[in-house]
C-alpha cells in the first residue's frame, strides 16, 4: 500500500486565498477557477441551506484566476477530487469517489506503478476562518498546509481508450478536450477500505492539528514529519529535502508519491480512521 501526498486546491495563482477552516472544523477545500469546466461554484452544496459560491462571496467577491476576476454564480471551478458525495445534488446511485489526473503528474504516479489498494491523502493550503463584524476572515496569518481528505484506489480508467462507467460522465476529466489526452486517468474509490469495510473509500475530514503538514512558525512549505519519513524516497524530493528541523516540500509538482512502507500506511490508516466525516457536521 503506497501513499500519495497530492495538492489541490485554492493556491496563490488560482483561487488567491485559502481554502477555509470553518468554525465547526468542517475543512472547504476550494476547487480552483476553471471556464472550460462544467460546474460553477454554485452548483456545489457546502450543506443543505448554503452553496460554495454563497459562502465564498463572504469571504471575497474576487478570486485570482491568473489574474484577478469577479467572483459571481456563473464562475465555473474544476470539481477534482470529487470525494464528498454531498457536494452534488442528485448523485447516482453508482457513484464512487473520484480523482483524475494527466499530462506529467500522471506520468510521475504511473512510473510509480500508483494502483489497487494505494491511498491518496489530498492536502493544500488552509486558514482557519471566523466572522468578525459580519464579514468572514481568516484567523492565522497567511494560513498553512492541511490534509483534507483521502481516497483508496480501486480501479484506474485511461479514458482515451478503455470503457469508463455510465456514472462517471460528468466529471470533468470526462470533457473531450481531456478525455482523449493519452495519459488522462480517473481514478475511482473503493466502495470500502480495505481495513474497515464500514468505512467509504473516500471522504472529507475534521480538522484537528494532527493533519497540519506546515511547521508551527515557519512558512507553509516547511512540513513538520514523522521521523519514519527520512530516508523514504519521495517524489519531487531528495536527501536534502531534509533540514534539521524541518521538511522542505517541493514548491512544484502535484503528486508525491512515498516509498511503500508499512510506518507510513499506518500513519495514514490512523488519519483516516480519526478525522472522516460521513456528511454535514
């Protein structure tokens, strides 16, 4: 079982800001900005009174998309990873969660053979955020990197040239100009993981400071790892990643693939179990 560290979200050149933390630990990853897509900002269901694009007009009526832009209910964002199954109304019944990738990330997780049973722990750039004088802020300076959610593989699909589900139509690596790419693939979770079958293959977590990457008092890119991490051979990094009290991550680059191993399956095994939510909180 490997573990793939992959950011997404809201960075500083698209979205600008980010992504929120809200009072009740809830953790909004923000899809970023994307016209050639097909779902706006208000077509996502943060809960059942309130959509992305609402809560976000709280924040900021503007969002960086390479350049600053009016944030309104027709701004379209790239859904993936679609791991919360209450994001979209009238979900088939089939659905799984899911992830697509291509272009050189997705040669980077195919040279690392990332299939069956491998876990992705999605994280990016988070703040905690509080209401202070009717408006929304974000409570922590300039914010940090945060796990947020996860999925178990259970089955790759290269679109350009294999039979993908009925169900798996709208997601957005399903649009042609992506779907015909060589290298495109979705990636879909397991109905279960494989070490508790009362638990869905993907999910959205809690926030709690054990997900936090970012070193306390230092910038976002200084991670704070587990000691079983050195000397594991990371994608995007080397042994000089590795400072004396900090872990230096890649500023580019998508997919970190780690080095199988059973202390990191464990670590991320136990993230899992101690922060999914199964829905509205």
């Amino acid at each position: 079982m490997k573990v793939i560290l992959s950011r997404k979200g809201f960075d500083s050149s698209y979205g600008g800001y980010p992504s929120p933390i809200l009072p009740n630990g809830k953790m909004m990853s923000l899809p970023i900005p994307s016209s050639q897509d097909n779902f706006s900002y208000a077509d996502l269901s943060l809960d059942a009174n309130t959509s992305y694009y609402e809560y976000m007009r709280k924040i900021s009526s503007k969002i960086h998309d390479k350049h600053m832009i009016d944030l309104n209910a027709s701004t379209k964002c790239h859904l993936d990873p679609d791991i919360d199954s209450h994001i979209l109304k009238d979900r088939s019944q089939d659905w799984r969660g899911s992830f697509g990738q291509a272009g050189a990330s997705q040669t980077i997780l195919e040279k690392r053979n990332v299939n069956h049973g491998d876990i992705f722990l999605f994280f990016g750039w988070f703040n905690r955020i509080i209401e202070k004088n009717h408006h929304l802020v974000f409570s922590e300076g300039d914010g940090f990197h945060a796990i947020f959610g996860y999925l178990q593989i259970e089955k790759r699909y290269y679109t350009a040239d294999s039979e993908t589900p009925e169900w798996m139509s709208y997601h957005p690596h399903m649009i042609e100009r992506r779907k015909i790419r060589p290298n495109n693939c979705i990636y879909v979770a397991t109905e279960h993981t494989s070490w508790n079958n009362m638990l869905a293959g993907s999910g959205n977590f809690v926030y709690s400071d054990k997900l936090r990457l970012s070193k306390e008092g230092m910038t976002r890119s200084k991670w704070c790892l587990p000691d079983f991490f050195k000397g594991l051979d990371i994608s995007y990094h080397s042994g000089k990643s590795w400072n004396e009290n900090y872990f230096q991550s890649a500023h580019r680059g998508q997919e970190f693939v780690i080095e199988e191993d059973d202390a990191v399956s464990s670590w991320a095994i136990e993230l899992i179990n101690e922060h999914v939510t199964t829905g509205d909180i």
